[in-house]
C-alpha cells in the first residue's frame, strides 16, 4: 500500500469523486438530459461525471501500492482533456476533436485501471505465503484467501496426489486409452460436420429456380439485413466512413427488393418492414450524402495549385457542423427503441415462411406462375422495355437529353441492375457482363445527377450561407468574400456534367445495341441449362 500521507489524499479524492460523479449522475436523470440540452446544462452536468470518474480513478492508484510519478502525470492528462472539453463544447465540438476528447479520456482511464488491476492480482498472488499467518486477519486479507484458494485449488489438489515424484492415476490404463481414442474421433469428425453445416446453411441461403418469388424475396432480403446489421457498430463508431455506406447499401437494395418484388409479397403484413428500411435509408443517407461531397472538395483541391489547396475549408467546415448535426440525428435514430424494434420484428418475419406464401392458382382454379423460373423473364424484360423506352426522350442527340429525363433513366436502369444482381447465381455467365453494362451506365448518370444536386447547393450556399439550402432567388450573401472560390468549384462541376453528357451516348448505346440484348437473353436462357 502507498505512504501514509497518499493514503490521506487518495482517500480524500475517491470520497470527493463519488460526490462528484453521483451528483452528476443525478443532475442528468433529474434534467433529463440529451444532445438537445442546453450547453450549459450538458458542460455542468458531464464536467462534473467526468471529474468525479477521474479523481476516484486517481484515488484508488494512489492507495494502492505504485509510483506517485505515474499518478502525477495521468492527473496532468485528465486535466488537460476536461480543459479541453471545456473550451472546445459547445462551438467546436466536431469531428475530430470530439474523438480527441474521448479518445484521450478513455486511454487515460483504462491506463490507471490497468494498473490498479495489476497491483491487486500480484497481492492476490502474494497472499499464499500468507495463510498461516494467523495476524494477518484483515477481511481483505481472508477474502483474498478464499480467491486464492479457488484460483489454485487444482493445483494443490494435484499436489497432493503426487506421492515420491510420480502422480496417483485416477484412471486406470484402460479407462485412459479409451477416452485419448474418443477425444481423437471427435477432433477428426468436427471439421467434417463443421463442413457439412457450412454446406448446409449456403444451400439454404441461395436462390433456387423452383422457389417462388416470395420465397427468393425472403432469402434476398435475408442476406442484405444481415450485411446491414454487420455495418451498424462500425456507423454508429464512425472511424470507417465506407461502415456507412455499406450499411447503407445493404438498406437500399432491400428498399429495391420490396419495389421490385411487391407483386408477389403480402405487403399487408409486409409493408410495416418497408418503412422500416425507408426509414433507416434516410437516417443514414443525410450524413453518407455528405460524406461524398466532403471527399469530392478533397478531390477538387488536390488538384489545386499549393497555394489554394485551403481556399474551400471555409465550406468543408460548414458541411462538417451540418455533418455533426445529421450524425446526431442518426445515432439517436440507430439508438432508438423504435429501430430495434423494427429490427427484432423484421428478422422474426425472415425467419417465418408463412410470411412468404403464394397461391399457385387463382380462384377460378387457373394455375399461376409463381416460381423464379416461371417469372423471372417477364419481370426483367418488363423492366428492360421500360429503359428502352427511354429512346424517344434521350432523342437523336443524347449530348441534349434533358437532366431531369436522365434521372429517371438512372432509377429504372438501376432497377433492373439491381433485379438482375439480386438472381446473378441462377443465371447464366453472360449475367456477369450484362450487370457490368448496367452499373457503368447508372454509375455515369449517378455522378451527371450528383454533379448537378451539387451545383444547387453550392448556389443555395452562395445565397443563404448556410449548407443544405438549394439556389432560391432570395437571402443576402454572406460570404461574398469568397464567392469567387465557390464560383470556381461550381464551374469545375458543371465542366464536369458536360465531360460525363460526353461519354453518356456511348454508355446508352452499349445497352441499346443488339449484342446487349443478345447477352441479355442469353443471361436469362442460363437459368435453364444450370442444375440448381
């Protein structure tokens, strides 16, 4: 244990901790606090939690036996990180200084817990050679005894049982021989079974030609909210921006699946599960939206001569408070007990096959389709004969197509992208190459439709100062100081729609043009010559 005037303050500080930490734990129940309390409220009441977590972390190194250096300086970090979160909340309390804070707080802590952890367990491993030591009779002492004894009870026990150098056999030969020989049967028969299952769960994932569509809807939707649910942890950590968009990703091809598939769903008892998913596309696409546009400025400055590399942070840093605001919003939404509910239901109706059910025949009788094999042709070249119509509107001249008409385009083309991925392994090989055709022409009129969203948002900026806000032809600019420098990021972007209008009519015609609808049919025609 530490000297005796350590003692005193150790003591002093772990007393004045608790008071610290459980009146700020009070304060917070009591004001009910959240993200929408006033600043105040939340520097006062977190201050205080923090300051009483550090001085008992503090308190409790200082009775126990170690270098009064190390406590010195983690009382200096602590210190410094709660200054600083002072000084940085409410104004400046963005990304990363938030995970400068925390990450500062939390490595300090686990530190000085790490040391407590360390001196106790020597002491517990002292304590042996103190048993029969009938002064020490302290009830941490003969609490620590009793763990001892539990932590070393194997060992003497085997101790005991060994008689001049050699160990009493609680088996005989037999016994032994028989056990070492099913212990192996067992290690070599687990990587089979284990095997076995894998094959079995892949099997029970996959789409099959003799499924009906409901059927490969429930198996779709399966695999996508899996995908979504393994992204969660990393959006709402938030180091990995590609941890949202994945998540995101996994949200909007289930949104697809239900609009694709709605045909042949019970969206009465279903539709409950589409706005849960529109609802959590939503939550995530705010700040995901953002995310790219902060990468596109990087992009755009990287480009920049030296000396105006910088001239866009003014905008980057009013993206990134908006950012803050929308990740706020997320967070709670991910954290809310509506989501898990939506989710815990969702996953039970995956699990439900009764969910999934289709009538194979009408009610005169009349046998309908209903299996993958049985629709899956009508339904992709349906969505095929939607793009094409498409022709008449691009016009002779697709340099001229008018913007809106493109967005269209690119929601019905990634549609039928999307149809085709979702059935990609009941396909034929030509699958492969008919997807890659699709995603280079929605990629193209995706990046046209951003670039032109973009520009709306700069003008909006330019006009209200303020990120979010679309051109309108009223507000005072207040940031005519630079508006030459968003002029010219809105000049890059709108060279950059006339670059993509450029390559967009040899993107249409590799889609159009007969080999494609040859590859097409070929894709589809696959489905019949697998054996699946």
């Amino acid at each position: 244990m530490g000297s005796g005037k350590s003692l005193i303050i150790g003591l002093f500080a772990v007393i004045a901790g608790a008071t610290l930490g459980i009146g700020g734990a009070v304060a917070l129940m009591l004001m009910e606090l959240n993200r929408y309390s006033p600043a105040g409220e939340i520097l006062v009441t977190m201050g205080a939690f923090a300051t009483g977590l550090a001085l008992i972390m503090l308190g409790l190194n200082l009775l126990i036996k170690q270098e009064n250096g190390y406590t010195l300086i983690s009382a200096i970090l602590y210190a410094i990180i709660i200054g600083g979160f002072i000084s940085l909340y409410p104004e400046k309390w963005i990304y990363p200084n938030v995970s400068y804070i925390a990450l500062g707080y939390l490595a300090t802590t686990l530190f000085l817990i790490t040391r407590i952890f360390k001196e106790m367990l020597n002491h517990l491993l002292e304590i042996n050679k103190l048993k029969n030591n009938s002064k020490n009779n302290s009830f941490f002492i003969a609490l620590a005894q009793l763990i001892m004894m539990e932590l070393t009870g194997n060992q003497e026990e085997e101790y005991q049982s060994k008689i001049g150098g050699e160990y009493i056999m609680n088996q005989d030969d037999e016994e032994l021989k028989v056990t070492e020989e099913l212990k192996e049967k067992q290690i070599e028969a687990a990587p089979e079974e284990e095997k076995e299952d894998n094959k079995k769960s892949k099997k029970k994932i996959e789409i099959q030609t003799d499924d009906t569509m409901a059927e490969a809807a429930r198996k779709i939707f399966q695999k996508h909210f899996k995908k979504m649910q393994k992204h969660e942890i990393g959006t709402k950590v938030g180091r990995d921006i590609e941890e949202l968009h994945d998540m995101r990703v996994a949200a909007m091809r289930i949104k697809a699946g239900f609009e694709v598939l709605n045909p042949y769903l019970d969206m009465k008892e279903l539709g409950r599960y589409l706005k849960g998913i529109k609802r959590t596309r939503k939550a995530l696409g705010n700040v995901r939206d953002m995310d790219v546009f902060l990468e596109r400025i990087d992009h755009y400055c990287e480009e920049l001569p030296e000396k105006r590399k910088r001239e866009l942070d003014f905008l980057k840093d009013n993206i990134e408070i908006e950012r803050a605001k929308e990740r706020g919003n997320m967070l709670e939404y991910l954290d809310s007990k509506r989501y898990n509910r939506f989710k815990k239901k969702f996953e039970d109706a995956l699990g439900k096959k009764n969910y999934w059910k289709m009538e194979d025949e009408n009610s005169k009788g009349t046998p309908r389709p209903t299996s993958v094999r049985e629709v899956f042709p009508t339904l992709v070249y349906g969505q095929y004969a939607n793009v094409l119509a498409y022709e008449d509107k691009v016009g002779p001249d697709p340099h001229e197509a008018p913007l809106e008409v493109l967005h269209r385009l690119r929601i019905d083309v990634k549609i039928l992208r999307y149809t085709f991925e979702f059935f990609q392994e009941v396909l034929g090989d030509e699958a492969k190459q008919t997807i890659k055709r699709l995603k280079s022409l929605q990629d193209n009129l995706g990046d046209m439709h951003d670039a032109a969203v973009a520009v709306e948002l700069l003008n909006g900026f330019k006009e209200s100062g303020h990120w979010g806000d679309k051109s309108t032809s009223w507000g005072e600019k207040e940031n005519n100081a630079v508006d030459g420098h968003i002029d010219a990021f809105i000049h890059y972007k709108e060279e950059e729609i006339k670059k993509l209008r450029d390559k967009f009519p040899a993107e249409w015609e590799s889609i159009t043009e007969p080999e494609f609808g040859k590859m097409f049919a070929e894709s589809i025609a696959g489905m019949y010559s697998k054996n699946i």
